[in-house]
C-alpha cells in the first residue's frame, strides 16, 4: 500500500564541512512534483530466496516498529535508558505512473548524464553531537540486524569474510569485477533545475527493488529531487543493466526536517524495467545495522568531481574511525570527491565475490580534512528507511 507523504520544512546546515557536493552523494531532484521513488527490485528472486531474505529482513521489519525503537540513551557510565521510540521515515511519491517513468527515461540521455554535476557542498550543523560514552551505550541497546546478499536467480548468498589483508586504498579505480560492479551505480536528479549526480547501491529487498544512498541524494534543501534514477554498473557512459526510475524516494525525518549529517540515509524504490525487478537483474548486497564500529570497510562510489570525472566506479578501503569534530559519524581516509556521495560502504567485503554487508554511504567530508571520508553509523532509523523501502510495492 502506498503511504503518504510526511514533509516539515527542512532547515539549512551550518558551514563548518563538506557533504560530498553532488558528486559526493547527491541523487536526488529538487522538483518536489517529479520526485523519483525507487521501485521494488523483485519479482523474480526464488522462492528459497524469498524465504531466507524474508526471514531476516520481515523479521527485522517486523521488529522495526518496536526493535528499531530500541536506541536507548545511556549515561555518561554506560546505563541504557529505557527504549525510544524512532520516528518513521519521511516518503516521497516520484514516478509512480507508467507514463512518468517513460519521461523520466527519456529524459536521461547520454549526454545529459555526462554532463550533470556535483551538487555545491553541505556541511555538518554548529552543535553536532561528538560521539559519546552515552552515545555509544544506545548504540548498543539496539539489537545488531543483518540481512544476506542475494544473487539474480533469486538465492541467497552466505557472504564470506574478505581477506585478512585487504588491500588498502585511498580513492583507486575498482578493476577486480565481482558482484560490486553490477549492484553499485550512479545516480542521477533534477537539483533546483539543474542535473546532478550521486551513487547508490542495490540491495537484497522484499520488493526486490531498493536501492540504499544518502539523505541529500535524495532531498537538499528543503525539497526532493526530480527526475531521480538508478543506472547500476555505470562504465565510461555505458548503462549496461539499463536506467531504472525511482517511485518512491525515503529519508530519516532528522535529515528531513534538518539536515542532521548524522542521519544522512536514504533509500529508493525503482520500478521495474523490461518486466524484471532490479535485484532479478543486478542482485543485491547484504544490508545490517546496529553493528560495532571501528571496523575494518569497504567504500564506493562515482566521484565525479576533480581529479574525477565520474566514469567509472573507485574505492576506498581501511579501518574505520570515529569522527571527533562534529558528527556521530564514522569515517574512512578516503579522497573521493563529489558525486560519490550515496555509495556504500561494506563490512565483511570480499575482494575476491565483490559481496559484502552494506553499513554506511558517502556523505561528508571536512573542508580543512578533504582526505577523510564520512558517513552515517547505521543505527535504527536507518534500518527504519530500508524497511519502509523494501515494504513498499512499485506500480
């Protein structure tokens, strides 16, 4: 069923940082008439498919309402106060009509594409909250929740761990294949009339359509983006699992109502193309939250912005940090650049499958630090905007 809309106008970040400009993470449009959904990606996983994801991921929706609930605010001693409860997502209907989604489509050429830019820059508000022992304990409370990867024909695939020495890096070209470069994309929006890139990345769903990036790839300033699709395995201009058109586009209500880059988390429901769902064609990578931190990762994106130029999927890779400036966030010594704003960042990534278990995106960066890379800890309203994705039906 679809739901309706919740919007409250959204208050504009304090300088301080960088959100990855457009070519951090932004993919979403301003045009708040032509929002972009992301359709369900399903349709075609198995039956067993069905079930496994099912139980983990209708298990953790079912626990959503409550569990997600479950971020306590601890004491400065590591006491947990009772469980919260967390604010549902914010939804914005986009192309949610058959005729929509063939202007939407026909709207994205080549060229178009080439040509869109990084979004200007966001930073953190004044008063973000440094990560403390409070902070952490509510972390804590909240139960760890992970869900499998699935591959095109519907099964479910038991990641395994990457290697012991993963390679690290600060912003190289990813050339080693695997699942990454089908499930990973570039996305692509109307930003107040002009057309802006993000990146995003598929993930295993009920609907088998959702594709998990950042809050302001979605909406920024005070409105959703317009004309917003997903082109998974972009490569030098080519689009070879096709341009997929968003129905419905989900964000955090704190990145809603104020652009808090602690919940800098969206999610996006596309419609299904040629009579497939998204994950039927691509497959999906594992999703989890509530998971410890300071761990080693994984991240990717389009950057699009200089030394970049958005044609090809990069990677960063290293042990996570927390952020002690002005975000909760966690982060990784990372160079890329706008546009890659919305990738993902994995745990458990396997250089070998290119599978692994999406636990943050692209998000910000520090102006006077540009070689560390934030992004949001996926605590409960993160999980809160991929249920409600991943629940959501496509036209």
């Amino acid at each position: 069923m679809r739901r309706k809309a919740r919007l409250v106008p959204i208050l504009t970040a304090i300088a301080g940082s960088t959100l990855l400009s457009a070519t951090i993470a932004h993919g979403a449009t301003a045009d708040t008439t032509s929002g972009v959904t992301a359709g369900a990606t399903s349709d075609a996983t198995s039956d067993a498919t069905s079930d496994a994801t099912s139980d983990a991921t209708s298990n953790a929706a079912a626990d959503a309402a409550a569990d997600v609930t479950a971020g306590a605010t601890g004491t400065s001693g590591g006491g947990a106060a009772p469980a919260r409860a967390v604010p549902q997502p914010v939804e914005k209907e986009a192309a949610d009509t058959k005729k929509e989604q063939q202007t939407v489509q026909r709207y994205w050429t080549e060229a178009k594409m080439e040509a869109a830019k990084p979004l200007a820059a966001l930073v953190p508000e004044k008063d973000g909250a440094r990560l403390t022992a409070g902070a952490i304990a509510a972390q804590a409370a909240a139960d760890p929740v992970s869900v499998p990867a699935t591959e095109p024909d519907g099964d479910t695939v038991t990641a395994t761990k990457g290697e012991a020495a993963a390679r690290a890096s600060t912003g190289a070209a990813w050339t080693r294949g695997g699942a990454i470069v089908k499930t990973a994309g570039r996305v692509f929006f109307t930003y107040q009339g002009r057309n802006a890139s993000c990146s995003a990345n598929a993930v295993t769903s009920e609907n088998k359509s959702t594709v998990i990036t950042a809050g302001h790839c979605v909406r920024m300033g005070g409105a959703f983006h317009g004309n917003w699709v997903f082109v998974p395995g972009y490569q030098n201009g080519e689009r070879p699992h096709g341009t997929w058109v968003a129905t419905t586009l989900y964000t955090t209500p704190q990145w809603n109502n104020s652009e808090d880059v602690n919940y800098d988390v969206a999610s996006a429901v596309v419609a299904p193309l040629n009579g497939k769902s998204l994950t039927d064609v691509v497959g999906g990578q594992g999703v989890s939250f509530n998971q410890s931190r300071r761990r080693q990762m994984h991240s990717f994106g389009y950057p699009a912005a200089a030394p970049y130029d958005g044609s090809k999927l990069v990677y960063c890779a290293g042990r996570a940090f927390d952020d002690f400036l002005m975000s909760r966030d966690i982060g990784l010594n990372c160079n890329m650049t706008g546009g890659s704003s919305g990738g993902p960042w994995f745990l458990d990534f396997n250089e070998s499958t290119g599978l692994g278990t999406l636990n943050s995106v692209n998000s910000f960066k520090y102006a006077f630090a540009t070689g560390w890379m934030f992004g949001p800890y996926f605590g409960t309203e993160a999980r809160a905007v991929y249920e409600a994705a991943q629940t959501t039906g496509t036209p």
